[in-house]
C-alpha cells in the first residue's frame, strides 16, 4: 500500500493499482488474524476489499460511459463496505488501531478518488445528453 498523504491522483489506471495493491494487503490482514476473526467476518472484508479493483478493472474496460459509472459506483460503494469490516475488527479487539489505521486511510483515499471520477463521469454523460 502507499503511504497516507500522498498526493491525490484521479488517473483510472492509477486507482486501479491502488486498488489491487490494497486487495492484496488485506489478503495479508486477513491471513495474519486468521485464527482470530470469525469465518464470515474474514470472507466479507476479503470480498469487499478484493472487489474494489475488479470493479474499477471492468470498467476501465467497459463498453460505454454507463458502464463505466456504474462500474465506478460499485467500486466506490465497497469502499465504504470495507471500511465497516475493517472498524468492527477493530471494535471487536480483533486488530489494533495501528494495524486497522493505514488500511482505512487508503480504503478512504480510494473513496475519494472515486467519488471524483464518478463525478466527472456523471458531467460527462450529462454532456453527451445534451
């Protein structure tokens, strides 16, 4: 993962090696707390978190500009899904706030840029409307 505070980027292909590159930390979170977290709670933050990208991934490779949005949608919605997981392990004493901290603050960056995109690409559909 990279470092919080970086500089914001909005750029598809960049979101979408973030994205990968968080799916595969929190494999790593999962794997490390295994015997810790509950079966159902370890598969819900794996899904969510690994779904991000691959929804970003279909829709840099979408057919249309709906697609895209939609796709953008989905992938900014898992962010806030994983988000939850990843503050009830923390709740649950599952993890410590140095461990949970970097991953919400990435899972929070992702949100933002995806929020930035898919509202450019909300404008943009609106243009081609018009």
């Amino acid at each position: 993962m990279r470092t919080p505070g970086r500089d914001k980027h909005t750029d598809t292909d960049d979101i979408e090696d973030r994205a990968f590159e968080f799916a595969a930390a929190i494999v790593r979170l999962v794997r490390e707390h295994e015997n810790e977290m509950p079966r159902p709670m370890s598969e819900a933050l794996v899904r969510s978190g690994a779904t991000i990208g691959s929804h970003i991934l279909q829709a840099n490779n979408g057919q249309s500009r709906r697609n895209f949005l939609s796709q953008m949608t989905s992938a900014r919605k898992l962010s806030l899904e994983v988000s939850y997981w990843l503050k009830l392990l923390l709740v649950c004493g599952i993890t410590t706030k140095t461990d949970v901290r970097p991953f919400l603050e990435v899972a929070h960056d992702l949100r933002v840029d995806l929020t930035t995109i898919c509202a450019k690409a909300r404008t943009q559909l609106e243009t081609d409307k018009s």
